[in-house]
C-alpha cells in the first residue's frame, strides 16, 4: 500500500471517470476519485430528463457501483475547496486533504451567462440532473397552471437560447411532447399553435457540424413548428421575456439558456495559466506546462492546435490518454501527445430525425440519422440496467407517443395551506448550480 | 354536454381512479377527479424507492394519461380548500369552485404522531412520493458522511418505528440495501453490525395476518439481522433518538414513523360525523347518512361492520361499488351495501422471503410467498411502461444484487461556497406533509 503511487482525479464526468476507470486495476497505483455527486451524469440524455422521457437514474450512475469491482479506486464525495500545486494537495469540504503524486484536473465546464443580464435570474440551464428535474417540473406545472386558468395561454411560449446540440435536442423534444402527448390529455387548453423559438446568435445552427446538417436540422425544427431565429443574440433576460439583439421581445413562460459554458471555477483556483472560455492551458501530452504531474482533460482543458469539440469523446479518450501518461511516468518512460480521433457527432431533432456525421465525410439526417443516434445511445449508456430501462421507455414513447417520467415532484401543497404556493414557481431553495 | 350529471372524485389514490375509471365511459356522467398531485402514487412500492431499487416515475402515475382515452373525465390539480355540502359545491385553491351532483371523498389518510413528542420534528414519514426521495437521500448520505469521517459509525443506526407492511417491508428492505450494496462500496466503514431496529407496540408484526405468519415475518426479519422489538411504544422522539415506553433510549441517524396513520383533514372538513381514526362514518351502501349524494371510499370512509384493512383492494372495490350506486342513482334504481370480498394480504421481508395469506386459510411464508408477491405486485401496477420498467430493476436486483437507483439528488453544494450544507441535512424547505 505505501509503494503505491497516488492518483487523485478531480471530477467524476466522461474523462475523470475514464482515468480511473484505466488505472483502477493497476496494481501500482491508488486512484481518488472526488466529485460533488454520488453519480456520474450521462449529460447527452438530459434534454430526455426535461421532457419526461426518462427519469433521472436512467442517465445518473452512482459512482461507487461504477468501481465496485476496483477496490483500487477511493470515491470521495465532495466539493474541492482548495487546491495547492506546490504541496502536491487536494482540499475537499476546507477540512479532508488528499496528497498525490499525480493530479487529474476533469471538472468539466458549468453554465456561462456570458454577462447578458437577467439570465441567472431569469433563465433554466440544463448542465445537471438537478436543472433537468426543475425544468421537467416547470413545464408541466406551467400546462397544469393554464389549465386551472391561472395563465394566459400565451404564457406557455418557450424560448430556448443557444442552436447548439443541447438547444436544438431539447427543442425538438419539447415540440413533441406538446404536440404528441400533451395536447391530447390538456383538452382544457389550445396547444396547437404554442410557440417554441430557439434564438442562435450565429447564422447556423449546430455550427459544429457541416452546414448542409445545420440547414437540415434548421428546417426539420422549422418543419415541426419551432421558430428558429439565426444570427441574433440576447440583449437581456426580463421575467418573462427575453430581449433580442434588434430590438424584439419574446414573451415567454420558460427560458432556456443553453447558449454556452465555461470552465469550471477549479481552474481559476489552480492559478495556472487560462486561454479562451477560462480552460487551463496544456502542454500537447495534456500535462500543465512546468507540472509534468498534473494533467487536464475534457472541457476543462485546452491542450495545443485546434479546438476539440465539447461533447464526451475527447474527455473519454482524454482520459484514457492522461491515464496511459500516468504509467509511462511512474515506469520512467517519456510521455506521448494526445491525438483526438474524430468519430463523428450526432444531434436528434426529434422522432425519426437526427443529422450525423463522420470523419470520412459521410453525412446522414432524417430517419437514418435517427436510427444511428439511437443505437449509438444505447450502446454508450453505461450499466446494462439502465441501458435495457431507457430501451423500455424508448420503445415505449415511440410506439405510443408517451412520456411515463411526467410527474411533478416536491410541489406538494398541504391541504391545510390556505397561502397558495403553486407548482412551476421555481423554488427558491432550488440549488441554482455556480 | 348540459344533461350530464356531474360527479367530483376528490383523491386520485385507488378508491378515486376507480369510481373515475368505472364512469369516465358513461355518456350521462361528466367526471371531475381532483388530487393535489398531478400523479397517482402506487404506495404499496414506495419503500422500494426510499431504499434505491425503483425510480420515483415507477410507481407514480401521471392521472392525466390514465385518463387519456375517457374524455369524460376532467382532471384538476389542485388541494381542495372549500367543502359545501348543502350546496353541493366544491373549492380548490381557495377560488375555484366545481359543483356536483354527486360527490365522491376518496382522500385516503395522512401520517399520525398520534401526539408522541418530536414526531413530526425529527421523524421521517414514507406516505408520499417526496417521503421516498426525502428519505433515499437523507439514508444515502449518511454513508457518505461516515465514509467521509464526519460521523461516528453508531450515526448510522436505523430505527422504523410501526410493524405495519410499511415497517417490516422498509426494515427488510433497508437490512439489504446495507448487507448487499453499501457494504461491497463502502470500503471505509464497517456495516457488518449496523443496527437496524423495527419498534412495534403490539405483541407481534404484521397484525392484521395470522399470528403464525406474525411470528415466521418476525423471525425472518430478526434471521437478517433486525432487531424487533414488540410490545413497547415509543415514548417521545429527540435529536437522533427514540426515547421507549420503557425508558430504553435508541440511538439513530435514521428515524422513520410508520406506526400509523389519520384520516385526511378533508373529513374533518366535511362536517359530518366521523368515527374511529377521524374516518367518515358511512352507511351499509357508503353513502353519508342523510346524504345520499355524498360517497366516502377507502381509508377515508368507516363503514358498519368489521373494520376493513387499509390496502388497496377494500379501496379499489369500494370505489366500484360507489360508481355503480351512483349509476343506480341515476337510474332511479335504489343502493345496495357494499361487500368487501377479501382476495388476501401479502407483505415482503426481503430477497426471497414474503408471507401472504388467503381468505380460504392458504398461508406462505419464504421463497413461495415471495414468488407470488413479486407477480402479484407486478401485475396490479398500471400501465406496461412502468411495469416493464420495473420487472427490469426487480430482475436486475436480484441478480446482482444492485440498485440503481442510488443517487443523491438536489443536494449540490456549488464549488464556490465555503459554508458547507453536508447533504443529508434534511432540507427546511421541504415539504413535510400536513
């Protein structure tokens, strides 16, 4: 036990997972694993979390299971406080200190306001289980709230910020859910006509992507009924209305930020050097520069030549890189740049519509991209449980258009309350994520 | 539209679904069912979701979808606040008023401290969906909090206060939980002498069932590693303690009060006579004496004769037979007293081990009683969504051992924040039933 060298990786996301997922049979090495969750969130099946396709533990993994078969692998739940690169510590909670030998910094990125008044205030973001829960809750108490004719049915509009994959997915799922199964049981209200816009301030949306997708999702979003406003931004966020860059104004009930990210508050705290997005500078073996033994990976790094895209594939094989790293070190052997290897990405627009594409230029939308994103889903999802849950609730939404995760939860009112809280105001307890 | 006798369900538990149910199809009758959750909770579960084995959307309903394909039958989300009998008129939320022709009170029952001191302060109850969640996260992280060195080991030790289903149920299920998950993840704590102790007042568990099938649940529980303890009430509840009737002191994190519960404030409100428990005294047909409009279902509702056991079936079949007098009603045709067909009472220890009885005198008790409590159960549960669903976490549990379900939710503590709310804590803002 005391030859063994210690790891401790910061953050339990795709890439921190991966590292100690590569080193946690190594006989040689004690991993620590610190995350402020129980669970590892599978963030691309969010958006399914909002619309009440699924339910939080079939994208939530409890981190412990995860490694029960490692015993190398120490899980420690817990907020990093404190981080001092010199002594080689790690503080979590300001009192539990853990010293290493290697530091893995994984944090991931959290929602970024970009300085546009009124959206932390104003707006849901979707970066965590706990948002997607609160926004699922929002929705559906806002129809309920129509229905008792407490709103105008105007108040229903959505606005989602942000053309990315996370805003054109949560787009088109919030389509279908009132179009395919909200209409039919709310015969109380109209819903034909609800407006959805989803504001992008560049002229495409899924800039990532080639743009004859972009072209293809924008029109099969347009085609479903979204609005889909391109190159325009937000001047600010009012209750209940978004202000456009020109001037216009959108009311809406539900505000949707998903307009970008920024690193993770750790990497400031590191005080290192930071380039764009506030991402720790690496050296090309994603070690910082002048700390051969501490590395970043996903989101939170920005390692030399062109941008890696933010999705989980260069946080898993970073992970898996920074692990190899670990060992050619402790083995006394030089370390290797990381290379990224494009495998493709993918965005789902809705039923029988997704957009992909590969590294070799192939290109898919409509029902062959959707099939694709489907069983590429499956098979990433991590744990055979919650793979064969979220098979059942997926076939069981397609085949009757339903959404079986559609509960409001923790907006109970006693009946003795004569002070009416109603469900859908945000509650102010509700943990806001930093 | 305006010939069509209007009847109010208030409660969406199984006596309100199925006077709903029954006449939702009725061209003569416009339905309107009201329950202050947007959902139906399939209580006979929710120990499996305290203790992580199924998701809060596995046994929860939304009544919107139950009644998707029965136009005639509106759904309303809301507490009922106002009750006026002689005219006939029902509120909710203090400013919407539904009149009806017949009026069903199906509201089922709320925890009872029955007066004992520091219940309601530092007990848990497992009445409701939240209860669940409330009770997952606060179980979850005291292991966390132990692993992380905040708590002495003692800190752990679970009390369940009531040998009901609900007790003996969540003792078992707890002793699992510890025995087969946490202890294989926890490699920093000991659990292998974890108290876990069930208090009852009466001289056996489970006394509604034979005094044999008391006995075999009792020396299951105690096999497993449950300490029960029969025969001795509770005196009074302290911070982290259940202070005995005679004079033992209990220490534990964990405090849950299943010893009882009290008719729902809804009858009091009514301002009719009510008996035992603040039940609604009814008469033969179920019908209030003196007003044979007015209908009471469930564990709400006293009717004459032997007193029925507060499950599911006397509600499901009362719920019937009051659709079907109010049908009669309608067709002039006089009432008939209702009949409780018993069709048996099963209740689970664990893994292997159940005990059921029948009216014709068959009694099972271990792995026999188990089989035919997992098929029965799953068999009662509505709708093939969540019955899939949870037929895939049952058998993926047994087999492995695993529950999935095992994430701390709404319990971030955001990066920045220095003042540390451990989770655990129980929130103050939630809400802690009436």
């Amino acid at each position: 036990m005391q030859d063994r060298s210690k790891v401790v990786v910061v953050g339990a996301g795709f890439g921190g997972l991966a590292v100690a997922r590569e080193l946690g049979d190594d006989p040689g090495v004690e991993v620590t694993l610190i995350d402020g969750n129980n669970y590892h969130t599978f963030w691309p099946l969010l958006y399914q979390v909002a619309t009440a396709g699924l339910d939080a533990s079939d994208v939530c993994f409890p981190v412990r299971r995860i490694f029960r078969r490692q015993p190398g692998v120490r899980v420690v739940l817990g907020w990093v406080t404190g981080l001092d690169l010199d002594r080689r510590e790690v503080t979590v909670d300001n009192d539990r200190t853990f010293a290493y030998d290697h530091l893995v910094l994984a944090a991931g990125t959290v929602n970024s306001s970009f300085g546009v008044p009124g959206v932390e205030e104003h707006t849901f973001p979707l970066k965590s289980a706990d948002d997607a829960l609160d926004l699922r809750t929002h929705l559906l108490a806002g129809f309920e709230r129509a229905a008792a004719g407490r709103s105008p049915q105007g108040d229903l509009a959505v606005v989602i910020v942000g053309g990315g994959p996370t805003g054109v997915e949560l787009a088109g799922s919030i389509r279908e859910l009132v179009d395919k199964v909200l209409c039919r049981e709310f015969p109380e209200i109209d819903l034909t006509h609800l407006p959805i816009t989803l504001v992008e301030l560049a002229d495409r949306v899924l800039a990532p992507f080639h743009p004859k997708l972009s072209a293809a999702a924008a029109h099969a979003l347009r085609l479903r009924g979204v609005t889909v406003e391109l190159g325009v931004g937000v001047e600010r966020v009012e209750p209940g209305t978004v202000v456009l860059g020109d001037g216009r104004r959108l009311a809406a009930s539900t505000i949707v930020w998903a307009a970008g990210v920024t690193a993770s508050p750790l990497a400031r705290r590191a005080g290192v050097e930071l380039g764009r997005g506030g991402r720790i500078v690496t050296s090309a073996d994603l070690s910082l520069p002048g700390r051969p033994e501490v590395f970043a990976v996903g989101d939170i790094a920005l390692p030399p030549g062109p941008p890696l895209p933010q999705v989980a594939q260069p946080a898993i094989q970073g992970g898996r890189h920074v692990a190899a790293q670990i060992r050619a070190r402790l083995a006394g052997a030089p370390t290797r740049p990381f290379r990224y290897r494009d495998r493709g990405s993918m965005a789902t627009i809705g039923r029988n519509s997704a957009v992909a594409e590969f590294p070799n230029g192939w290109r898919f939308h409509g029902v062959i991209g959707w099939v694709m994103w489907l069983v590429l889903h499956l098979v990433e999802l991590i744990g055979f449980r919650n793979r064969a849950s979220v098979l059942v609730n997926w076939v069981w939404n397609y085949l009757t258009y339903d959404r079986g995760a559609r509960i409001i939860l923790r907006h109970q009112v006693p009946p003795a309350t004569t002070q009416l809280a109603w469900p859908g105001s945000r509650p102010a307890s509700a943990p806001d994520g930093p």
